[in-house]
C-alpha cells in the first residue's frame, strides 16, 4: 500500500534583539521547541560605545546558548531576525542581502537594539551554511494612502513607523478564524505596549497608522504621543533643555514614565487602583481614553463601519486596560482581544509560509541609495 508522504519539517531559528536582552527561539514548523531570554548585563552592554559594537558579543551568546541547550543546529532550515529601520517597503518576507546590512548599519536615523536583528542571523545562517536569513513586517513597512501622508505643513509630511509585524499576524490570524481572507477584510488593529500604534487594515493593506516610534498617537509607558505643538516649540528653544533631553521626553522618558518614573504599566495600576492614588487612576484612564479616541478616528477610513477592532500588544493582558478601551470603541465594531506580541511566533509563522511557498520572498531593494 503506498504511504502517505511525511511533511516536510522545516526547522526555524528565530532572534529578536531588544535593549538589554536577546530572545531566541526554535521552531519545527508551527510547534516551538526551545525559547529563551539571553540577558545582557547592563556592565557587558557598558563595554560598547555603540549598539553595534554589541553584535559579535550577541551573537557568540546567542550560538552558546543554542549549544548549551543541545539543539540540532544542523537540522536548522532558515533563520529570521527582527527588521530594524530600513527605508520604507511594503509588508512581506524580506531575505536578506547586502543592501540591507548597509542600510541597517548606516542608518541616518539612529540605531535601535532591533537593527541587530538582520546583521545577526545573516552572520548566524552563514555559519550553519546553505541556510538562509530573513526579516519579516519591519516597523518601516509603508502602504499608507496618499491622502493620509498629508499634514498641516508640506515640511512635516506623515510617515508609517508601527508595530507592523504583531499588527499584521493579528489580522491574519483573525482573517483565518474567521474563513476570510486577510485580503478582503477592514480591520481596526491596536498595538498596546510600550509604544502604542492603532492601523486601519483595508483589504490587506495599513492604509492609515499612527507614527507610534517618536511621532504622534497614543502616550503610552514610555512615548509622549502627540503634544500640544506650540508649547513643544517653545520649550525646545528655552533654553533649558538639550536636543537629546527632549527627544528623551517624546521617546523614552515620555509617557507614563514622565508621569509617574516607572513604565511599569501593573504597578501603575495597583497605585491606582489598589492604593487609590488618584493622579495614577486619571492617568492611566487617559491613556486608555486616547487609545480609543484614535481607534474610534480611524473607522472614518473606511467609510462605514470596519469589520472588527483586535486589540494585541502586552498591555492587553490587562483586563481592566482593555475593558476601559472596550467601552469607549464597541459602537463602532465588535472587538476582539489578542494579548501579547513580542513577534517571536509572528516571525515564525511568516517565514514557515514562505518557506512552504504560500507566501513570496522579496529583495529588499530600495531605490534611493542610503548614502
């Protein structure tokens, strides 16, 4: 009797850089295998002038660790990395090439613990040979409408910086749930975390998002959001403030951080809500108020109402969060609830379709040379 063939396994490493951690993880096919957090201390993070420096050191950790924990690295099929700050492309699975390392290395925008991303699983699937490496739904991906890039001064045009990433494998997930191609749905999707990114999904394209990096939107634990602009301009000119002390307000120190010193968004709660300390519960209800202001914005996009609002991201974990959202957003489309999304499954699943052949690989290959 002639056997049904085996599928083929196709074994994924996945790395995900962040500030002072690398998260890696194994995948054969959709089943995670291995998963771990590399801590960095903030003593071996001191020895590098630059993020950059760091990547021989995350990189030596990352194949020590895949050696301590005896995975077989030989039965490994491809490796993806975070996407760091390229220029802008659209959504899908990237390999990666040399356009892209320069780019990533030469960034005139700064670097991100997440530009390591692609430079070490590159290095990473040279090391194991034949096998090659990806990135998937970097932030920059942009398929913004025109009419949405618009604002009020032609010198300040809006540009796509998101959770592009968690924001699409949502979708996607939900368009499966629900026997409908992604491709053909409108959707409202809600990044809550350290940053907070709210994208209308209009057959298959974010056609309107918030700039959630260093721009406009939500705050959020750690970004300012958007500002009152006279009162930005005048303080950055008083005097008292050096450029990188405010750009340290609008990123970084913005945010719950300014309000409270902790980005600690369930501690912030207890303070409000356990300890009643009321400055924390007007705060934290704010956050969740502008969360669904700009959800509630974007329905206009579609000129009706969206097929669903999917609320993802950390902080939607937290019950209390996400029902304060809800209330203030179910008149416009029912709501759905995705907790989490650090992209490690994310860039898993992506990259397992394109390697099945359900999903193309693109070439990165901007047309403006980074130079």
């Amino acid at each position: 009797m002639e056997q049904t063939p085996t599928p083929q396994t196709h074994r994924i490493l996945v790395v995900n850089p962040r500030t002072c951690f690398t998260k890696i993880a194994v995948y054969d096919n959709n089943r995670l295998v291995y998963l771990n957090k590399i801590n960095h201390s903030a003593h071996d993070c001191g020895k590098f002038k630059s993020i950059l420096d760091q990547y021989e050191f995350r990189r030596d950790a990352i194949l020590k660790d895949l050696e301590t924990a005896d995975i077989d690295t030989w039965r490994i099929s491809a490796v993806v990395g975070r996407g760091g700050y390229l220029k802008p492309l659209e959504s899908g699975i990237y390999e990666v090439n040399e356009q892209m390392k320069h780019d990533l290395i030469h960034n005139p925008a700064g670097q991100d613990s997440v530009n390591l991303g692609a430079l070490l699983v590159d290095e990473i699937a040279k090391k194991l040979g034949t096998v090659k490496a990806y990135i998937t739904n970097p932030i920059v991906v942009d398929e913004l409408d025109e009419i949405a890039r618009v604002s009020g001064h032609p010198l300040f045009p809006r540009r796509s910086v998101f959770h592009a990433l968690n924001q699409k494998f949502i979708a996607r997930r939900f368009a499966r749930q629900n026997s409908k191609p992604y491709e053909e749905m409108n959707l409202i999707v809600a990044h809550i975390g350290m940053a907070i990114s709210v994208g209308a999904h209009k057959n298959g394209r974010v056609v309107d998002v918030n700039q959630a990096f260093d721009g406009y939107g939500p705050f959020s634990p750690k970004r300012a959001g958007t500002l009152p602009a006279g009162e930005l301009v005048r303080m950055c000119y008083s005097g008292q403030h050096t450029r990188e002390e405010m750009e340290r307000m609008v990123m970084g120190d913005g945010g719950m951080a300014a309000w409270f010193g902790t980005d600690d968004v369930q501690k912030i709660e207890q303070m409000a809500f356990e300890q009643g300390n009321e400055q924390a519960r007007v705060v934290y209800e704010a956050m969740a108020y502008n969360t669904a202001k700009e959800i509630a914005a974007l329905s206009v996009v579609f000129n009706g109402k969206p097929d669903a609002i999917l609320l993802t991201g950390g902080i939607a974990h937290s019950n209390r969060f996400v029902q304060l959202v809800i209330d203030r957003v179910r008149f416009v489309a029912p709501v759905h609830v995705f907790p989490g999304g650090d992209g490690i499954e994310a860039m898993a699943m992506n990259v397992l379709a394109a390697l099945k052949g359900e999903r193309p690989i693109k070439q990165y290959n901007p047309l403006v040379s980074s130079e």
